[in-house]
C-alpha cells in the first residue's frame, strides 16, 4: 500500500479524500494556492506545497507545478478529486511517466470516456442508447446555428471537456443558440483549457439518474445502485438522493449492468460515473461518463455502505475489488443538499466574503440515522471568487425517504452560516415542496416551481402560530432578564406581564403567557395554544425547542422590539410588544424601499466582461445589456423594460461590488 498521497485538488473533496487516506494509515499532501493559504484542506493534510497565484489555470490546472509539488513531496500517488485535471488524460500520462500512481481510470479510459464528444461516439458503437445530437467540431456560431436547426430546437450546447454546469447553454431559438455558443465556449476555454463545443436534442423533462460504477483492473466490475439528480439550476446538481424514488429493480439492474459493459469496454479501472437521462416511461439514454469520483458520492456511500474513496485508492494500488455485485445491498434512503455561496434573493448570483459564523449541525452515526456534513472551510475563512462556490455538502441517512427528508430539514434548520449570501433557504423549502416529496421532480423542477427566482417561503398558519408562541416565550424570557438588571432603583421594580402582541408575516395575535419551570404555555384569543419548552437563552442565535411535543429548530437574531427568525425557508421579522406598543405601531407609517428601476445594478460581486449598448441607445425588454463574470460563470444582465440609455458607469475590465450602479436610464 502507498505511504504517501498527494491530493491534486482544494476545498472539500481534498478534505474527504484527507479523511479515508488518514483511516488507511497513508501519510496525505495538499497543495495549496496563495488563496488557500490558510484553507482547511491544508490545515488537515500532513504536508502542503504551494503551488501558485489565486487562478486555476496559475495554480491547480497547471501540470507542471503540480508534477513539482509530487517531486518535492515524495507522494507515491495522486487523487485528483473532482474538477481541475482530474479528467485530464495529459496529467494522467505526466503521472505515468514519473512512475507514480493517478488514483483514478487509465489514460486510455480517459480520453475515451472523458471527452464527451469521443464517449457519445463509444456509447453508440457500444449499442448504448444515446440522444440525437452533433459529435464533431463546430467552427463558428453559424455552423452552430445551422446544426441546431437541423437536430431540431430545443438544443444543448456542452462543452466537451466540460462539468459543473460550465460551458452549457440551452437554446430554443437561432438567437440563443448563436449567444449560447459564444459563452459556452468562452466559459470552456477559461474553466478547462478547452473550447470545443458540441450539440444534442434537449430531452424536455427528463430526469437526471446516474449509476456508480467501480471497477479494478482485474477484470472485475460492479454496480452500487443509482442516484437520483434531476433537482439542478443552470445544470448543476443542487439536491441529490439514492435510491432514486423512480426506478424499479429492473430497471436499476437494465441500466447498472449497461453502464457496466460501457465502462468494462474501455477498460475502464477505479470509481466512475455512467450518466443517464431517464424520461417518464423509464427510457434511459446515455448521456456522459464521469472519470472520477462524483461530488454526490456520499449517499452512494451511505446507502451501501462502501468507501468509495479507500476502493478507488486500493484499486490502483493493484488490489482486487473485495466485493461482488450480490454483495451490493442498497439499504435506506440517502439525501444530500448542496450549500452554496449564492444568494437565492438575488436569482442565485454568486456570493463572496468571509464566513464571520459556520456552525453546521453536529454530525451523527447512529442505527437510526445519520447526519454527515462534508466540507472544506471553517469560521472565519473566506469564500474566495477564485473557485467554485459550494460551501459544504449535507446528507442525511434514514431507513425511510420519508425520515431522511425529514431528518434533512432539522439539519437545514440547524446550519448557521452567516456573512455570504447562501441557499440554505432555498434548500429547506425544497426539502418541503410538495412534488419534491412526492419523489415526482426533474430536471425542470427549479425553473417551473420557481420561474420568478426564489422570494422566501409564506409558512403555513400552523407554523406561523407556532413561531408566534415560540417567540412569545422567547421575549419573556428576554424581558425577564432586562427587568433582573443590575443597578436599578430601589422601588423601581418592572414586571414583566402576561399579555403580548405578536406580528408576524402580516398577521397579528394577542396572545396570553402563562410559565412554570418547565417552560411556557401561550394561549391565543381563539381559545387555542401550544406548549413550549426550551432551554433557549438571550443571545444564543439557535433556539431548539419544542412545541407541542415536536421539535422546532429556529435561528434567532435581534431586531428592535423582537426577532429575526428564519425557519423552513422562511426569513421573517417577529415584533413581540405590549398591547399598548401594538396599538401604536398600528399607526406608524411603513418605510418604502427606494426606486432603482431605472438603473442596472450589478447584482454580485464580479468582473464586467462586455458592455453592449451605448449612451443613448434604446433598449428593449429581455435585451443584453451587459455580461459580467462571476465564480467562472458568465451572467448576461438583460434589460427588465423598454428605456433608453442616460447614463453608463462601467466599462469591460472594471471590477464591481454588489448593487454598484452600471448604468442608468431614461
């Protein structure tokens, strides 16, 4: 076995692969950027080498500098993680030629299968179902016009050495598909080195389910079940599961044992990746392989109960697979939640800055369940614009889906993440959507539940009154502890009272508190009321209680007169007052936001590409405006109405922070 690996890569797969190394007894390099000085990945690791400049392709794309940090670290193989070279036949073949070990596929595999273009080719050959598309090169965005019209609209344009959702476009129209190619190729040439471009049909409402292949170089192979990833935006995966809630036994079998003979037929050796496209009457079609370890792998993980990571490190270390396919036993049911520095309030733009709170929910191993959270960044850190911007990767385990949603939403309620925009909110009202619940989604399920962006979540009157109760006793105990201050005047004693007003998401409720030792009993004017217990303190930013007997997970922060809550997605203002300070505030007039609609403001921090109009030109609605560059993504900005332009402030090149004004209008 090695005594020495080197992680090619940062953040929270470098981490991962940190932990099984450290369980098999393998002494672990990280390598690190000027960026990620400081990062967790480094501080976990036995040794780090510095490797370059904050970018990518300065840094963890170039294989030279990474061929000198296994130099100076006497690393005797390499886990590439996911993303960067991991897919890179070229690294693979520098490795090879150092005599040192690529923890992954063979060269050949590689370039066969992580090619798009080549692999769709195999599939086909291979008598693998595939969608109708376009495999060669594409010179210019009028032979991709050409083409989209003869495959037949809607098209998708992917990058061939593509991932991540970067260089994909989908166009439903010439227009699209002309702006589409530019930016695909533009995000793939910056990204991955590579600019080349392909086309496919666009299969309206498929479902995205992948198998898990695990092969050795003996000649074995075998299956662990599939995922289910269809819950994506701007096609990358954001909620995945295993099982998935689709599929029947046989077609799970139908389409592990193909993607089996798929990846066996390239000699393929290590973990991979076969994905399908599956439509309504389980159809499956070929999509990609993956040469490397999957972002998801943990529920894949989680139900079988293999390390996906030790298998791929004791696969290329020569050994055979300790498992047959009739060992591979899919037990419960796996979640995982993507949390990422995107701001769902501002249509999932790219969020940066230091983290000044992360408190993920403690992690848990039990028979009952479990509560995993993988992650490469802690309190304090930074979210750089450098890279990708997940923060952490949260699942959890259950025997029944049923409980493992609702063991997810109790672990959403319990992160804390605080000084980055971030999609917590927009996880937990996933994890309560009706048709998510139902196990009904695909891939459309973002853009058609949600075709305004996300604006927080309305709860429910039940939930609401049970917040207003929670609150209700919260604010006692506050007043309590404000009324016991020291110092005070002698016969000034101040009682804290029993009656409260409590407004709340637009409704008000006078309520009455009657408390023990135990904990408080809040009655509303109906006659109704909820029983609520805690040992919630002023100051602590987590309230876990119980009301009812059920428990009620609540992010506290301080507004005047109450509290900032956010629950279940829902970020709410909770006025706890006196019924005299209601009926005063009843008469307050409400402050109105100010008028920026005719001005484009630029809604993440980023760095102004292209500017497409002039001062004076007029605009129509949905036109380009201007595009600016983000987390490696390209944001094309679009004008909401007809206007003329008045004003601009920006040029291409200029960098920008959140709500900088980039011109203006008539």
């Amino acid at each position: 076995m090695f005594s020495k690996i080197l992680i090619a890569n940062r953040g929270e797969i470098a981490c991962r692969v940190i932990k099984s190394a450290r369980k098999m007894g393998i002494s672990t390099v990280a390598i690190y950027s000027d960026a990620d000085k400081q990062a967790l990945h480094v501080q976990m690791a036995d040794e780090a080498v510095h490797i370059g400049p904050p970018p990518a392709n300065q840094s963890y794309i170039v294989i030279d500098k990474v061929m000198e940090a296994i130099r100076a670290s006497g690393a005797q193989a390499v886990h590439p993680g996911y993303g960067f070279l991991s897919e890179n036949s070229k690294f693979a073949e520098a490795l090879a030629a150092e005599g040192v070990a690529f923890i992954g596929p063979p060269v050949g595999a590689i370039e066969k299968m992580g090619d798009k273009i080549t692999s769709k080719k195999i599939a086909q050959e291979a008598g693998v179902s595939t969608v109708p598309g376009y495999m060669g090169l594409i010179s210019d965005a009028d032979e991709a016009v050409n083409i989209s019209n003869e495959i037949g609209y809607p098209v998708m344009l992917k990058a061939s050495a593509g991932g991540g959702g970067k260089g994909m476009r989908i166009a439903w129209n010439d227009y699209e598909a002309r702006e589409g190619f530019q930016s695909s190729k533009n995000e793939a040439a910056s990204s991955f080195g590579d600019d080349r471009i392909f086309i496919e049909k666009f299969v309206t409402q498929p479902r995205h389910i992948e198998i898990q292949v695990l092969c050795d170089s003996h000649g074995n192979g075998i299956y662990l079940g599939e995922r289910e990833c269809s819950i994506q935006r701007r096609n990358q995966k954001v909620v995945e599961e295993a099982p998935s809630p689709f599929l029947d036994e046989a077609t799970r079998r139908a389409m592990g044992e193909q993607a089996v003979a798929l990846a066996q037929a390239v000699d393929y050796t290590s973990a991979g990746t076969v994905e399908f496209i599956v439509d309504g009457d389980k159809n499956f079609y070929f999509l990609e392989m993956n040469t490397r370890l999957q972002v998801e792998h943990p529920v894949t993980e989680l139900i079988t109960g293999v390390d996906l990571v030790e298998q791929m490190i004791r696969v290329a270390n020569g050994e055979k697979l300790s498992i047959t396919q009739d060992d591979v036993k899919l037990n419960g049911w796996a979640i995982e939640n993507r949390l990422y520095a995107e701001d769902p309030y501002r249509g999932f733009l790219p969020s940066i800055g230091r983290l000044s709170r992360y408190r993920p929910p403690a992690e848990v191993a039990e028979a009952s369940h479990v509560v995993r959270n993988d992650t490469g960044v802690y309190e304090g850190g930074e979210i750089s614009m450098y890279y990708d911007p997940m923060i952490a990767k949260l699942c959890t385990w259950a025997p029944t889906r049923e409980d493992a949603i609702e063991r997810m939403r109790v672990a959403l309620d319990s992160f804390e993440v605080e000084g980055i925009g971030h999609n917590l909110p927009f996880l937990a009202a996933v994890m309560d959507h009706p048709i998510f619940v139902a196990g009904d989604m695909t891939t459309a399920f973002i853009e058609e539940q949600f075709p305004d962006g996300f604006q927080g979540v309305e709860l429910a009157e039940a939930d609401l009154r049970k917040i207003a109760a929670s609150c209700a006793a919260m604010h006692r105990v506050a007043e309590i502890r404000r009324a016991r201050v020291s110092g005070r005047m002698d016969n000034h004693e101040r009682k804290v009272g029993r009656d409260w007003n409590v407004a709340v998401q637009g409704q008000s409720y006078d309520v009455t508190i009657d408390a023990d030792k135990a904990g408080a009993t809040v009655a509303f004017e109906d006659g109704t009321s909820h029983r609520v217990t805690s040992d919630w303190t002023p100051g602590d930013q987590l309230a876990m209680l119980t009301v009812d007997d059920a428990p009620l997970v609540l992010k506290v922060g301080k507004v005047s007169g109450g509290f900032r809550i956010r629950s279940r997605g829902a970020d709410l203002k909770v006025h706890v007052r006196t019924p005299r300070q209601a009926e005063l505030a009843a008469k307050m007039p409400e402050k109105l936001p100010p008028d920026t609609s005719k001005m484009l403001l630029c809604p993440m921090p980023g760095l102004i590409v292209k500017v497409n109009v002039e001062v004076g030109d007029e605009v129509q609605d949905g036109q380009a405006l201007c595009t600016v560059e983000a987390m490696k993504m390209e944001n094309i900005l679009r004008a909401e109405r007809k206007g003329i332009v008045s004003k601009i402030n920006a040029g291409a090149g200029d960098s920008l922070a959140v709500d900088d004004v980039i011109m203006e209008f008539e």
